[in-house]
C-alpha cells in the first residue's frame, strides 16, 4: 500500500500531480460510470459510485493516479427513454474519453486504464484504439467481465441493481442504499438466453456477448421497477469478496505493466 | 431553506428524483468546472468545486435538483497544452451539454441552469440556443459575471488562482488549499488591458468581454506558476461574502422562474 | 484617413492586395450581419448593411483590408422559422468564419477582427477560440457591445428594428429605409427584464448577457410586425452619432494592435 | 422585363418579399462565385460579380427573387494554398447552400435555382441531392457549361482569367479590370488535353469532366501570374455576347417551370 | 493483354500484391456500382456487376490492379426509399472512397482511377478532390459519360434498366438476366427534356447534366416497374461493342498515364 | 436445406427479392470481412472470403438472404499502415454498417445478422446500438468467439493468417491458398499474454478481450511476414470442422428467431 494524502487529480496541485507522474508512477486510471436508475433501494450513481470506489482501492494498491469520473457513460439502445438514466449519445462519450485521455497525457502519464462499472463497451473499444493510433497505450476494463462465473461468491450472473450491484453498493456506499425498498426485478430477452453471455458469466461456445445484438425491449416499457435480478440476496460480505477480486485482477495488470515498463517509459504503440 | 437528504441527482433513487421533479421542484442546475492547473496551492479541481459548492447553496435555497458535475469542461485556446488542465474539445464540450440536458429532461425536469464557475462561455452559448432549437429552457451563467465590481469584496479583478478563486476555496474546500505556497503570479495581455474586460469587472464603453479575442500567450509559454493576480491577498471572509452574492443573485432568478412557471409547467420556448 | 481606391478584397487584383498585406497594413477586418427580417420599413440585410458600412469607416481610418462579408449569419433559436430570416446553423457558420480566417492567412494577414452588426456571439466565440488554437490572431466585436448605456445618444437599448438600428440605417443607407411603415413593436422575455443585459445596455450585477440563456418565445409566434422596441424614434443624427463611436472605439483597438505589432509581425497566439 | 424596384433579398422589408413570393414568383435564385486570384488585371471578386451580374438580368427577365451571394465558394484541389484565394472547405459550402436553401424556403419560396459562375460542382451536386432527400426542387448551374463550344464568340474555351472571364468583366464591371496589366497565362494539365473538357467545351466521346480527376499542379507552384489562357482577346462585345446567351437559357428554363408549376405549387421531389 | 494469374487485391497474397506495384504497374482501378434495383428482368447488382467487369478487361489490358469493388453506392435523392436499393448517404460514400484510396496507397499504388457503372457523380467529385489535396493522384470515371451519342450501338440513351445496360449484362453476366420478365418502363422529369442531358448523350448549349437538379418525381412513387427506358431492345451485341469502346477509351488514359509517369512516379498533385 | 437459385441480394432481381422477403425469410445476413494481408500463403481476401464462405452455408441451412459483403472492415489501430491492408475508419466503417441495415430494411427484413470474419468489434458495436436506437434488430457476430477452447479441431488458438485461417481458406477456398508459402510467424503482446483472451479462447477470470486495450506494437514494425501464430498446422479437415461448427452455432440463433417471430413480425427493439 502507498501511503497518499489524495488519490485523485482533482485533489492535486498541478506541481505535485506533474512530480508524481514524473516520479512515482506515470499509470492513471480513469474510472467511467453511468448515470442511471437503479430500481428504488439504489442511488442512481451506482455504476460511478463502483468505478470510484474500485478505483481508489487500485490505485492505494498500485500508485496510480486517479482521473476524475464524468459520471456519465454511454448505454445501450435499450436504456435509452428510462427516467432517472441520462445518457450520452455514442459519438459523445467517444469523444469525451479521447479527449481526456489526450489531455491527461500531457501531464506526463504514459499508461492509461478505462475502468468502467457500467455497460458501455460500444463507445470504450471505439476510444481505445483511436487512440491506439495515435499512440496512446490505453486499456479499457469492465469490472465485471474480471469476475466470470464466481460461483463462489454470488448466485446469479450480474444484471442490473441486483445481488451484484447491490451487494457492491452496501460494501462501499451502504449510506446510499435503502435495502427495505429491494424488490426482485424481471425483463426477459428477445431471443434465448442460451445464447446470451450475461455480465460476469464464463462463455460457452455458439454463445453472444451481452453487447453484441439488440436483445432487449426498452427498459422504459419493459421493467416494472427498473431492477434486473434479485437485489433481496444481496449482502456487504458479497460485495467485499466481488470487490477485493476486482482489486486483485487490475492491480495484476498494473503491475505487470510497472514491470515491463518503468517510469517514464511509454509501452511502443506507435 | 428546504430540508432534503440529498441534494445530487446520483445519490437518489429513480423513484424519488421522479417524485421530486413532479411535486416539488422541477428546475435542475448543471453545475460545470473544468479540471484546470490552478498554481501550486489550490488543487487542480477549483473550478468544479466552486461550480459544486455555488450550487448546493443555491438548491438548498431554492429546491432546485442537482444534476452531476461533469468536472471536464473546455477552455479558451491558451489554457491547452498546460501541464494539469484537461481540456474538452469544443464539439465535444457542446455535445456533452446538449445530451445531459436531453437526457435530464426525460425525468420529468422542465427548466435548466447550467452553472459555471470556469471560463467556457464559448461553448455554454451554443449548447443553449442548440437546446432552445429543440425546445429546452436553459439558462447558463458564469459566477464572476454576477459580481461586476465588488469592490466590497475583492480589491483586485478575478484572474486565476487569485484573489477571488483563492477566497472562494478557502470559504468552501480549505481541506485542498495550502496557503503557505501561495504566490503571486504574472501574465499580461497581447492588447492594451484598456479594451478587455475582465472577469468580474464592470465594463466600460468600448471594451470587448475577455472571450472575445485571442488575448494571451498560451499558458505552458507565459505562466511561470500557474497563476494570475495574487493569492496572498485571499481570505475565507471574502470567499464567504462572494459565494453569499452569487448564491442570492441566482436564487433570485430561480424564484423569479418559479413564480412565472410553476412545477409542471415548461416555459413557451418552441 | 488613407486614401485608397479600393477598400474590399474582391475588388482588389491579387498582386495589390498582397503588397497591402505586405506593406501596407496586415489586419484584416470581416465584417458579419445577417438576413433577417427586421420589420416592415427596414431592409431584411440591415445587419448586413450596418456590418459593412462600420467597416468602410474603419477601414478608411486605419487601413485594414475589408474580407468580404458573407451575408448570412447565425441566429438566437428564437429567430429560426421566421419569415424573412436564413439562419445557418450554428456548425456551419463555425466553421464559415474558420474557412474564411484560414484561407485569409494565406495572402499575409496575421491580425483579424470579426465585426458583427448582428447577434451571434455563440459562433463567433467558438470560432475565435478554434483560430487561436491554430494560431491565428483574431478579435470578434458585436457593434451594440462597444455602446453600453450610451444614453447621450439613444433613448432605449437596443433592441430589434428599433431606435438604434433604425437610427444607424438612416445614416447608412437611407435608400432602403421608409420611415413612413415604422412602427413600434413587442415583445416581452421569458423571465423578468431585471436579470437580463440587453445589447448596448451597462449591466448590473446579478444580470445575464442575452444570449445566455432561451429567453424569448419564438419570434414568428411572438411578434407581430418583426419590431422590438420603438423605430419611430429614429433619427440620422442618432444614427452618425453611434456610428462615429462605433468607428472610434473599434479604431483605437487596431491602432493599439498596430503600435505593438507592425506590419508582418504576428501576435504571439500559439 | 418585370419592374421591380429591388430585385435582392436583402434589399427588401420583409413584408415586401413574402408578398413576392406568394403573388408575383415563387422561384429564387442563388448566385454563387468565389473569393479566387484572377491575374493582376482582375479583381478577386470576379466569379461572385459574374454570378451576381448574370442573376440580376435573369432577375429582370423572370420575375425571380434574388438570395444574397455568400461570395466565398468551393475549389477544387489545386486552388487551395493560392495568395488572394479563400476557399471554403467542401463540407462547409455543402452545408452552407443546404442551410440557406432549407432556410429560404420558410418566407414562401418553392423553387430553387443555384447559379454558379465559379467551378464548385464537387459542392453543388452534393447539396442539390441533399435538398432533394429533403424535399426541396433545386438546379445547380454553371454559367459555362451553358455555352459549349460557342465559337461564335469566343476564340478559346474557357480557363481562367482569360478571354472569356475578362470579356465578362469588361461587360458587367469594367470599373475594376485594368487591360494594361492583362497577360497571357500558362498552365498545363498532369494528362493530355486530348481527354479533359475543358468549361465550356462541347465534349467528345472518351472525354472527362475538368471536375473529375486530379487533372493539375497545385496553382500555386505552377502559376506565374494566376492566369490560364489569354485574357489580352478579351473585349466587352464578347463579353455581352456570352452573357446575353447564358441568361437566355436559364431564363428559357425557368420559364418551363413557371408553366408548369405556377406560384405557389411545389414541384413533387418528394 | 498481361498474363496474370490474378486481377484482383483480394486474391492475392500480400508479398505478390506488392511486388507488382513496385515492378509491374502502380495504378489501381477502383470498379464502383451500386445496390439498385433494376427491374424484373435484371439483378440488383447490374451496376457492380458493370463495373467489375469493365475493370477486369481494363486490367487485362493495361496491367492496372483492381482494388475490391465494394458493392454500396451512393444514389441520386430520388432512387432513397425504393425496394431492392441500398443508398448509402452522401458523407458515408465520400468517406468510404477516401478510405480506400489512402489506405490503397500504403501498399505503394501511386495513381488511381475510380470507375463508376452508376450515377453517383455527387459523391466521387467531392472524394476526387478531397484526396487531391492529400497529394493522391486520382480520377473518376463514369462509363456511360465515354460514350455520347453513340448512335452506331444504341438506339435510345441511356436510362435505367433499359437497352443500355440491359445489353451489357447480356454481354458480361447473361446468365442473372432473365430477357422473358424484360418490360418497357417510364418516367418523366420535372421538366422539359430538353434542357437536361441524360447519361450517355451529347450535351448541347443550354442544358443541365442530369444530376445537377432534382429533376425527378421519387423513384418508389413514380416507377411501376423499375425500368426507365426500354431493355426489349438489348442484345449481347450491343453490350459488347459498348463494352469495347469503354474498355477502350478508359485504356488509352491509362497508357497515357503511364507513359508520362513510370511505375514508382507519383504525378506532382501535391 | 432451402432450395434457392441465388443466395445473394445482388444475384436477385428486385421483385424476386422482396417476394422472398414477404413470404420466405425476413432475415438477411451482412457478411463482413476486412481487406487486410494474410502473409504469403493466404489472399488478402481472407476475411471477406471466410465471411462469405460462411454466410452461403448458413443461408442454406436458414434460408436467409444474404446482403453484399463490402469487403472492406475497420481494424485495431496496430493493423494501420501495414501494406496490403485496407482499413476503414472507424467513423466510415460504423455509418457503412447502419446505412446498409437501414437501406435493406426498406425491402421487407425484419431482422438483421452482421456475420463477421475479421477482428472489429470496435465498430460492430456501435452500429448495433445506434441501429438499436431505429428499432432495427440486429446481431452482430464475430466466428471465432463461437468457437472457444475448440481443442477438438485445433492445436493453438486463433490469431492471424495461422493454423484456423488458414484451415478455413483450405476448405473454403483453395484456390487462393498456397502451402508451399506457409511459414511460422511471431509477434508478441505488449502485456503478459495471461491477461489477454485470445480470439476463440474461453476466457478466465481476470483476463481482459483482445480488443479491450492496445495490446500490441504496430505490425508494420514487428511483423516479418505478416503471419501470427502456425499456418504449417492447417488442414482442409480442421477447417471443415471449424466452418461447420459455426454454421450449425449461427443456425441455431436463426431458428430460435424464426420460431420466436415469424416471417412479417418484427421482434419489438422499440
């Protein structure tokens, strides 16, 4: 563990952010949420709320440093018209992870990580290799692709407010999340589930990710209270173990990274 | 001033942001900053703490919902390439506007201020006659315009990590100030200082607004810490006395908008 | 005055307006109005018109070369639908007044000044500030800006059609004028005048510029004869009067830009 | 001949013109030119004046309403980067002739034609298919194209500032060509001539379009003086000739379409 | 004729792609058609099927090397909303034909002919130019423009799905063309024929390329069977001495082109 | 299997193809490949070709119509600039993919699978989202991920130019396949290859998508032939096993939604 007064950029004074990039550690993590309902027991930040918390775990973890969350992400078609949610549009969100990206560079950072607590790889494989053209080394996580069938901590797969997130939500912000209001959710795909890899499920062969077809109806006519899943099994204990794996995942990663490419050292992209 | 757990859009959950948008008040402030080097004893994020702050004062007085602060904002040309800041392109910064406004408004909000505490009217211009086009009520102010000549308050004009912004933080986040590094700082316009207003400054005939024009060397070339004006001169009572100003100067609008256009009803902008 | 033939590019052989860049004066004005409606005794180009007629002024006074003025402009949302009026789009007229800058540079310009009769000053920001990051050195100035409260002259601020503008046509263009079919107009803000700088007005604090916000209903609902304000107030004395304050106030910025920066010598903007 | 006091849009109170278009001609002209060196005997402006000159008698002759000519065009490659030339990008005049048509249309007017007398056919085709998809009936015309291969009055095709673009000028605006400075131009294409039409050349089989390939060095490293052809043949004769059968067809044109679409019915493009 | 195994990009592994460019011929034919419907009697393919096959016996005779044809086109406003027909918009095609030819180059191609069987002269002419000023040496071929008036093959011009490329299929792909279903079609402009010069014809004084106004009722409204002209009259014979005048003229370009720039010489269009 | 003269939207004549449309089958397939080198053994076509190969075969089996493969695709930025590739822009390439889905839905299909061959999930998603915003149904599938861990068939997992591609050319194309060309390639990841899930490996916990991060050194520069991984180990046999297990995989998806919505109903995406 580093010892650090404040792990973010925003939280900095700009001499003393430069010297870390310089000195310490040139990786930063740029956590990517979403503003979006969560049923009625979660805040709608729950998918910023994640990727900050995840976030500053990794980074007393690794030395990263930490780029400020926007808070809004991209969705897919089918979040779009949901009350509470706010999306970008595709070539906004786009736009806004180059643009930061590119302009976190010039502080001196040289390794860049996109970790995302929300479902919007449609617009984060877009930004990583524009900028991989331009020859910024840039990798985008979702948290929960890291976990895949860990049947050891949770029952269900991960969908949406439900034993995952919830469980995630009482471990970091328990003082947002009104576990008397957690009721079970529905929704249904358009096309069977065997061919659907939910979040975090091991994939079989013949099987989609869960980004790549219009699978669903929209949330807006679809879902009662805007919960997927099963929130009543959730607990902090879940939501502990889910996030010290997550931790122990990325910072795998980062250190990895470190190794191969100390200080200073820009990974050859381009 | 009205009681609320929670004032930010994020912490809630869907089906009380909805309640509140339906019964209480469905005005919502988009608070904006910028992730911009503000010298070596103000932290990085000023600008979106100051547009945060402003903004809690200003919903807690007048009910108004908290949209999340984006903390990305985008900059006159010489603030790019600055060690610290993190500019937005300007299509992006527009688009980012215009789709959080969109996206705001499907919850069931009818009237938008776009509070800004960082000079970036260049974009907050067209983001609103962009959404006025589609039929949006939205306002957009900078704090500093609301002042014009306190000379009650400041003794000098507000630059950068000055005076001003320096007060500001002092009164609102003193946990990220470090005085003791405090300098003053330089910079001087490419024209006569004769023909710029300056932020905060009561114009006189025959002055241009200071977005006006190409005014400044870039920064990386012309500052030597980062600042502009002079911070010693800073102090929390000041700090106080400008955020008091411009928290009842908005509020003022706000319960003008209010008296006009009760909840429920959207102001005849199409 | 400098005495010249010509005072426009297009009328200018090449050759000639290359040794004026090289010799004579390197600034270069362009003008910016409109083709809008503006009531029933003014001509739809008045800002045009007024754009052009300023220029000469300016022109004949310090040397500038006058860039042709493209005629069309951009508009508040409230003018689009209006019969009479052709917006471009907030996009296109960026990019317009980029294009022209740009392309200006080429025959040895290297200080521009963008002079609006009309208001528009939610491109002309965006696009000076994209200039500079390329650059270039320009300056925009709407007209009724450089007035503020200029009650020597006029009665009220100006509005639409009105005293100011009126006043300024029977100066500069008599011959499209007929006083006989003016008369007063309407008109009322979506919020309280008090908050609400009108243009040529000194502001208060607490105020917000007009354009920053969607303060009016659409013009072709709201309006009635395309007037706001009183033209039957006009007179070609007022008009002279504005006009040569105008000229004056714009001047002394060129001759500034002059003595600091001669001819061939480019403001250090990049 | 139609007596009309103002035959400019922007000439007219807007009253004015909506009674034109809904009593008198629901056809409106766009003339469009360039802002493009022409030699050292020719002003810069000479495709717009040759554009606008051309509309004014097609104006007269037909009733139709004049929209103000933007002055700055489209260019092909090889024009860019050439002192005294200001090219718009190809996707801002597209842009530009699709706001001002879609805007045009709001005060009554059914029928469009562009008028060019500049080669911006890369930009006019486009625009034309995207006011179609739209709805809007548009033509798009080069002067030149007209004429094919008219030995009756000229000796050569026509290039650039030469005997037919001078001839044009000494008709419609002699006060700004000076014969005492025109010289015989160079030039030559990057293929043979032998498959190359050249602007107002009756084509033969096996024959391109001069719009259709990279036929040329860029001007500026090849022109000497900015002239392609021999504008010392030029004379007003020729010149009233040329312009007298160019607004002979278009006029026969339009009233083809006056015949068949009296004022007020739309022509069906969609 | 050339002996080659192979004549197209896409058949050939990359070592012997690039090998020819270097030794044997570095210009690449781009054969482009379109997705159209054209009749009972015809496949949707005709005007790939055109292209492709002209570009193949151009290259077996010339040695220029065929870059992938990529099917999709871009279509006139009035063919949008017809069954059978895919359009691709204006800006996606001319971002497509940029692609191509910049990314073609890379593999060491220095001169490219862009050969069209489809009227989609709006989207090339802006790509044409566009790549110019990227320095690429490029032109753009519409077939039926090679021929005017050849009233020694056809009787008619040509239209759509008529004698003309009816012929031609007979003669390149007989076996999708099935004579039995082949009906005479309809269609009529806006205006009057003549003033508009269909495909293949001898323009005369005073009229319009086709494509230069929105001369035409939508396609999906106005067309019983999809055929503008009549395809009774088609015969192999007549594909096929088209066919050789085409393969003709576009070769004699070609042998020009390499006679003036060798194998490895870029044309000096930048 | 479906009897059917003609597989393929273009081979159709229109009628034929909406009747099929309406009666038969509203699924249609795009399949698509990339233009990129695949060593000195395959064609540069291996992806279209392997796209197309596996399209008619499931087209057969479902009856779908297949849609023109338009042969080129969008690439991870480290395929850039390597000659014999052919990228798109990822802009170009997501508008190309909802232009064509757009366009054919104006037939009669109801339901869309973009089947592809070649790594550009980047793009795939996007278009699938955006399309899902239309209310367009779409799948998009990328072959190798239907496999995973396939030790059955093959030794390695699936890179570039290998054992699985080339495999699949040797059944599917033979033709173009040269053996006696086929040598080992190389290349290695910029992180530790125990974070990165190869195409076709079934992912472990912790390990991130190979298009999830800039994993890789331009192949410009590191790659000496242009292959990844073994094309010596390719059979005819393990490629008849591959396609048909991918066949049997995406018929599946299609039969489940023929049962599901019938020819006419489309599934409700919004």
């Amino acid at each position: 563990m580093i010892e650090r007064e404040h792990l973010w950029w925003h939280e900095l004074p700009a001499p003393e952010l430069l010297r870390w990039a310089k000195e310490e550690c040139d990786i930063a993590i740029l956590p990517i949420g979403a503003i979006e309902q969560h049923g009625p027991h979660c805040p709608i930040g729950v998918d910023a709320y994640n990727a900050m918390g995840l976030a500053e775990l990794i980074a007393k973890k690794t030395g990263a440093m930490l780029i400020p969350c926007p808070w809004y992400g991209s969705h897919p078609y089918h979040h779009w018209h949901m009350p509470g949610t706010i999306p970008l549009s595709y070539d906004t969100h786009i736009a806004l992870l180059v643009d930061i990206v590119r302009g976190a560079a010039v502080s001196g950072f040289n390794k860049f990580i996109i970790l995302s607590a929300h479902g919007q790889v449609s617009t984060t494989l877009v930004a990583v290799h524009k900028l991989g053209l331009e020859g910024f080394f840039t990798l985008s996580l979702h948290w929960y692709d890291f976990l895949r069938d860990d049947k050891e901590v949770l029952e269900d797969y991960m969908w949406h407010a439900d034993e995952a997130e919830t469980s995630m939500g009482l471990y970091l912000y328990p003082q947002y999340i009104d576990m008397s209001k957690a009721v079970k959710g529905g929704g249904s795909p358009l096309i069977s589930r065997d061919f659907i890899i939910a979040p975090g499920m091991m994939p079989r062969p013949g099987m989609m990710y869960h980004f790549e077809g219009t699978f669903a109806r929209p949330e807006y006519k679809e879902l009662e209270n805007g919960v997927i899943g099963d929130p009543t099994k959730a607990t902090r204990e879940k939501g502990e173990k889910m996030v010290n794996r997550v931790v122990d995942y990325v910072s795998r990663i980062i250190f990895d990274i470190q190794e191969r490419y100390p200080v200073g050292v820009k990974p050859p992209v381009k």
